[in-house]
C-alpha cells in the first residue's frame, strides 16, 4: 500500500516551468485577443505567435501530453494531466499552447480509434499538429440531455450516408475542418443501440448555420456555437465511425475524459479567483481597517479555500481511480466531480467578485465572464442532475435491502442481539449487582 501526496521531483520541474511559461507567455494574450480566435486559424497570430509557443511547449515533452507515443503524445495518466490542467485552465489559450483543447483533444482520441488511415491521413495528423480544429455535433435543440428524442436521422442510400436533422451548440463549427456528427441510424431500436457517429468534412454539401449563438453577455448575432440544420449531407459508407449503433460507446468514452479535464481546468479558475480575493483584501481600506480584518471577509477566504481544496482532492481522487480501474469503471467519480465543478466555480468567483463591489461586476475586471462559466460547466456534457442521478445509481449498486421488515439499523433487534452474544457477562453484573 503506497499513500503520498508529493509529486516527484521531475515531473515538478515540468510543472514549474509550465506554471511560468504559462504566466509569462500565454496569459497576456488572453488580454489583447478575444477568446473565438483560439479556433480561428485564419487569424495571424496563429501563426505569428501561438506556433511559435506551441515549438517550446513541445521542446519540453508537454505537447499533448493526453495523446499516447504513437500519437505524438506522453501517454500521461489522468493524475499528470490534472497537475498541467489546474494551471493550463488559468488561461483560455494555453490548451491551444499545449495541443490539447476541447473539443480537439476528445475528437482526436475518437479519429485515432475509429478512422481509417485515408481519414487520419486528411484530419487527424493536421488535428494533432494544430493546423485545424474541429467540431462535435450532437445537441439538439428540442433534445437537451435526453437523447431518446433525438431526430436528426441518417440513412444509408448505396455507398453512401446521408444525414438530415438539426444540432444545437456545435461549437466552433464555422472554423471546424471536420464535424463528429451523431444521428440515428435505426429508429426501430433503442437509441443506445441505433445512433451512429459519422465523420463530416465541413466542406460537404447540406451543412447549413441557421446562426451561431453566443454565451450570455456576448451580443446577439454574434458567437461560435451554432445552430446548424444538416440538408441531405452525403458522406462515404466509410464516414460511420466505429460502425452502425455505437454512437454512445464513441460518445461515453470521449466526454468522460471531457468531463474530468473540465473539473481540472476549473480548479486554475477558482485559484485566479482566490488570488483577486486574497489581493483585494489586503488592498482595500475601509471603514478604519483593510478589507482582510473583517470577520465576514475572512469567512470568504477561508470558504474559498475549504472549498476549493475539498474539490481539488476529489478530482485528483477521480483521475487517480481512472488511472487504476479506467474511466468506464470511474462513472460514480467522474459524475461526481461533475456534479462539483458548477457549484465550486459559482461559489468561489461570486465571493471574489462581490468582494471587489461595483469593480467586481464591471467589465474592467474578468469576474463576472469567469462567473458566467459556472453555468455552462453545469450544462456542458450533461447537466447536473443527470450526473447526480449517475451517482446515486453507483452508490445504491454497494447496498441491498433489509432483509427483514425493520431495518438492519432498528434498535430493538440489535439490542436483543447484543444482550444476547454477551449474556454470560451480563449475568455476572447481574449477580455482582445483588451482593
């Protein structure tokens, strides 16, 4: 049995360096461009700026650090990958920096498994290397989180596929190379076994954006999440990745890496968030004492910090298990840090940016955008009672039903049990009782 909490000490130095570069390097262009150009490689600075960026991460052995050797990746296990996330989610660019942003990162694991080498060839080497970006496509907009409503179709017409439907918040798909479109093949089954996952090059026929949509705050018209209306899109029989009805095999095994890398990320944003806090507390003067005096101020730190700490061992837990058993055995944990990442976010950046006042909700400090993320991660990949559900269903798994009309708890059986294995003792205090 091994229990440790330190990181060896090479792999710290990498995170030392990561924690810097990231600082020094990446942060400040979250200030002087908007977060779309992340997966805008029209854009100069792609070129110009993050590649030359994307050659360091890479001189050092942190390039996709998620993806195994044969992929140009470490191989890293979920543990590793949580210590770089926790400071990669400081920074909306520094996955980009690090090759290993979403939805890049979980559809490039899918075009590993499931693509042909004419497929991989054409998207996922170009996806490896950043030249492109990509889109997952499967919300739609009537569905929400139950897939059993779903109408988008695609039907196999000779050596070819073709898909007709909608899909709502397909991120990024006005930049995307490829989208991973998911429809159902077989409407006569249950749709866990008749969806399908199709590989659909952007430039293919039929694919029509209603609009894209943007988070709130965001002007309307104005976004990368689209609404896209799918008009007899016809792709090659060899287009359906991984074979007709495995479209939630595909799907599980992607937005459980998804999932965690999100709860990972979001540990960086409430430390950002911590550290605004902790600053403005000491900073602040106010009614005769600095803001870090006052009893209700100091709650705020110490809540923030409980908080965040609790968090970031349960994730580390998570990715631990994932490391030992798999993510397929790791649903209970997984769903759970799930569960914890909206909460923590919200509580933890609202406490910040009540604490600065007026500043606090304006839009010359980044609180109130990192506050409007704490709702999306509680949607994205699922909403929170789905996964609430999916732990529930894990933990019940471990009991049974009382085996008779009391439960095994019930005082008056249990006490009759004991009298009963102790009797001898207890005629003996009987008898010494009456002496």
């Amino acid at each position: 049995m091994s229990w440790d909490f330190q990181t060896e000490p090479e792999f710290q130095e990498k995170l030392d360096w990561l924690t810097d570069f990231v600082q020094r390097e990446v942060e400040p262009i979250d200030l002087a461009f908007p977060h779309e150009v992340v997966y805008d490689k029209r854009h100069p600075m792609h070129d110009e700026l993050i590649a030359p960026l994307q050659e360091q991460v890479k001189a050092q052995g942190l390039w996709a650090c998620h993806l195994g050797p044969d992929l140009g990746g470490l191989g890293y296990g979920q543990v590793k990958l949580a210590l770089m996330n926790e400071v990669l989610g400081r920074s909306s660019f520094a996955p980009l920096t690090f090759g290993c942003q979403a939805p890049d990162s979980g559809n490039a694991e899918i075009l590993a498994h499931y693509g042909t080498d004419a497929q991989k060839e054409r998207f996922l080497q170009p996806l490896l290397d950043g030249k492109i970006v990509s889109c997952f496509s499967m919300t739609e907009p009537q569905g929400g989180a139950d897939p059993g409503v779903f109408t988008c179709r695609a039907e196999r017409d000779g050596d070819e596929w073709v898909i007709n439907g909608e899909t709502w918040f397909s991120s990024n798909l006005k930049y995307a190379a490829f989208a991973i479109v998911m429809a159902v093949t077989d409407p006569d089954v249950p749709i866990y076994q008749g969806a399908s996952m199709f590989l659909v090059p952007t430039d293919t026929p039929g694919i029509n954006i209603v609009r894209d949509v943007g988070i709130g705050g965001e002007p309307m018209g104005s976004g990368s999440h689209a609404y896209v209306r799918y008009e007899n899109v016809r792709v090659p029989a060899d287009h359906v990745l991984g074979g007709p009805g495995q479209a939630f095999v595909i799907a599980q095994t992607r937005l459980g890496g998804g999932r965690i890398h999100h709860a990972m990320r979001t540990i960086g944003m409430c430390q950002r968030a911590i550290d605004m806090m902790c600053e403005r507390a000491l900073s602040r003067f106010t009614q005769g004492s600095v803001l870090a005096s006052k009893g209700a101020v100091q709650e705020y730190v110490a809540d923030s910090w409980i908080e965040l700490h609790q968090f970031r061992l349960m994730v580390l837990h998570a990715a631990w298990v994932i490391d030992q058993v798999g993510g397929h055995k790791a649903r209970k944990e997984i769903a759970a840090v799930k569960v914890m990442t909206a909460k923590v976010l919200k509580d933890i950046v609202f406490r910040a940016m009540h604490l600065h006042g007026s500043l606090g909700v304006s839009n010359e400090m980044p609180l109130i955008g990192m506050w409007t993320m704490a709702p999306v991660m509680g949607i994205a990949d699922g909403p929170t009672e789905v996964h609430k559900i999916t732990v529930a269903r894990q933990v019940l798994k471990q009991y049974s039903p009382a085996p008779g009309l009391f439960p095994t708890a019930h005082l008056p059986e249990r006490v009759a049990e004991a009298k009963a294995k102790y009797a001898h003792l207890m005629d003996h205090q009987f008898a010494n009782d009456l002496l």
